[in-house]
C-alpha cells in the first residue's frame, strides 16, 4: 500500500562535516534531500554548518528522483529550504545539483543565505559575477530543470 508522506519542519544546526567520500553519483550531497516514493518535503532548514575538505561527493543535492530498484514512484516535491550560513573549505566538491523531476514535480524556493566558498560569499549581488552568468554558477551548483526560485542572499 502506498503512503504519500509529507516531511517538513526539519532543523539541522551547528554541524561540523569533517570528511565525505561516496562513490555513487545518485547519492552524494554533503547536504542533500532526495526525494522519491511520491514524499514531498518541505520548510526545512540548515543553519550554522561548516564543511571541510573531503574526498569525494558534492557539497549539495537537492532531487526529485525515481530509483526504479528503491521507489514505486518519484517524490512529489522539495519546497521552502533555507541553507543560512553554510561554510565550505576545500577543494574536492564534485558538481552540486538542483533538479525536480517533471512539471509536476518540482525543487522550488530554495534560499541560500550567506554561503561561504573558502571565504567568498556567493550572492545574486556579487561585484566579480558576470551579469550573463546564473549565481549558482558562482558556487559550481547545476540548477536543472523544474526548479524555481533559487535565490542567494
């Protein structure tokens, strides 16, 4: 029988990631929300997290996914994330990703707020950004398609 659960109002706060090394690309992040088995999550919040170098994996991904050998069906959604004061020092971050699955089921309202990359704020203001380019650009995050307001403050 199929539950479609909603999981929302998570906090995680002042966390030290000392090390990630995770060889399946469908399942890096050091902060990741993957979503399937149609679970929407929403209204969660990340504060205070600072993320040293590691090994292997990507700093953030945020998915709407269907693993046919894991799920009977894509997530239903992602919405309302606050990623507030996150830190990362390193150099060994794959590509991070942003991406919802279909029209239906999408990534959205994700805000990041002040997000530090070895001491470089990345913000939609940042003075050294080319116009052209999009802000997660700036912080090596792939925004896919069917996500929708991605905003770094």
């Amino acid at each position: 029988m199929e539950k479609n659960e909603v999981m929302e109002k998570l906090t995680y706060r002042d966390i030290d990631i000392l090390d990630h090394s995770e060889n399946q690309l469908d399942y890096q992040g050091c902060i990741a929300i993957n979503v399937g088995d149609n679970n929407l999550v929403r209204r969660v919040r990340f504060e205070d997290i600072r993320i040293e170098d590691f090994r292997k994996g990507q700093l953030f991904n945020m998915r709407i996914f269907y693993n046919k050998k894991y799920c009977l069906a894509p997530g239903r959604g992602i919405e309302d994330v606050l990623l507030k004061d996150i830190s990362y020092t390193g150099s060994g971050e794959e590509l991070s990703i942003l991406a919802g699955y279909n029209e239906e089921r999408r990534v959205r309202n994700i805000r990041f707020e002040n997000l530090r990359i070895n001491g470089r704020i990345i913000s939609d203001q940042m003075p050294d950004k080319p116009r052209w380019y999009k802000t997660g650009d700036m912080a090596r995050i792939f925004i896919g398609e069917h996500v929708e307001h991605v905003t770094f403050e």
